[in-house]
C-alpha cells in the first residue's frame, strides 16, 4: 500500500519570503513517480512537477524547486521569495509502478502568503 | 489543447435522488480517473478506465456509484439514492498512456451538495 504524509495543515508566510513544504512518503515499490499538485482557491488541480524514483537529481523551475531524498523518502517543495499568488493548497502525489496508475494524495499544505 | 471539462461545476439534490456528473477528458489521453475530494482532505482514487475499459474500481465505490466510458472518450459518474455523505467534489482526470509521462491533469470538478 502507498502512503503519502504531508506533515504541514497550514503555513502563513509573509511577502518574498522562502517557504518549504515537507512530503515523505510510503511504498514497497523499487519504482515509484512522486508529483506536486497546487489547488488555488478556484479549486482546479494544477500539476506542478513529476519526479522518477530512479532519477534524484533535484529541479529548479523559476522561483520553485524540489528536492527529492530516497534515503528519508522525502519529496519537499520550496517557493523562494514567495508571493500572494502563491496562495493554495498544495499537495504531493504517489504513483506506484506495481498495479494500476492511480495516484495517492496527502492531506495537502494550505500556503496563506500575505502581502 | 483544450483541457478537462466537467459538467455540471455544481449540482445541489435532495438525499435519495439520483446524479449524473460528465468529465470529457483531453482529447488524445485514453486513460480516464475520478476522485473525490472532501472538505480538508487530499483527492480520493474512486475508479479508472482504459478506453473503454473499468480497470479499477476503489472499495470507496460502494453500488450506488457506477461509472462509464462507452466510447472511450467522455465519461459518466452516476450516484443512486444519494446520501449526504456523498456531499464532495468529484474530480476527473486523464493522462496518456502513449506519452510515456504520467502525469494526470485534472478538470475543475463538479461540487455536489446533498440536502
């Protein structure tokens, strides 16, 4: 079975500054696909960034960046110099090789970023 | 590209009436999901479809929930007799499984209230 854990209910941060949002998760699977997802008040899911269990090279896209950690099976986004439409929830995703293609969400973070 | 539509966004019944939720999902991806989402909570697996074909089906899915895809390309959620535990959004999703990514994209959703 798959599990994801995103520690975090809510975080409040203030205009431009860098904000973190854990993600560990749970699978018996050798080969796995971990995703970001970001959920703005409007309620659309907007996927973000997908990573192969195979590959830990880390990623940075703009102001995001994600980095993934198979020995603390850890996924963990950060938003440098974060800004109010950063604003949402966000929530990581599990895909296991093994079965069929569903994926498995955390609870999700809700990001209040505050002018 | 056009992306995922849902129809309706919104649907308010009285318990013990049935619904009918529509996705039509990007036009080349042949793989279909729904999931729902409650208050506070991440998305839910419910069931999956290959082209025509009902892959996997969640134990979430008792039998007043069935699902179609007869052609392949949009697909129906029906709720019988609904409950006022069934109150959620009801997410579609689709990916491809030709593209070699698998990343799914979501629609907006269809908010269902139950009275």
């Amino acid at each position: 079975a798959q599990k994801v854990t995103q520690a975090q209910t809510e975080i409040s941060v203030v205009e431009k500054e860098d904000v973190t949002l854990d993600c560990v998760y749970e699978t018996r699977d050798t080969t796995y696909y971990l995703f970001w997802y970001k959920q703005p008040p409007s309620g659309e899911l907007v996927f973000l960034i997908r990573r192969n269990s195979f590959d830990e090279q880390n990623e940075i896209s703009g102001r995001y960046s994600w980095n993934f950690q198979k020995s603390t099976s850890s996924f963990n986004f950060t938003i440098t110099a974060s800004q109010v439409v950063d604003s949402a929830v966000y929530f990581c995703a599990l895909r296991a090789n093994s079965g069929y293609s569903t994926l498995t969400f955390g609870k999700g973070t809700m990001l209040l970023v505050s002018p | 590209d056009t992306g995922v539509s849902q129809n309706p966004r919104h649907k308010i019944t009285k318990r013990g009436q049935n619904v009918t939720f529509r996705c039509d999902p990007i036009s080349e991806h042949n793989r279909l999901y729904w999931y729902r989402q409650t208050l506070g909570q991440g998305p839910e697996f419910l069931t999956y479809f290959q082209n025509e074909a009902q892959l996997e089906k969640s134990r979430l899915l008792s039998d007043r929930f069935s699902a179609e895809r007869p052609k392949g390309s949009f697909s129906t959620l029906e709720i019988q007799r609904t409950e006022q535990g069934d109150s959620a959004m009801y997410l579609c999703a689709s990916s491809s499984q030709t593209s070699g990514r698998y990343e799914q994209f979501f629609g907006p959703g269809t908010r269902l209230t139950v009275l």
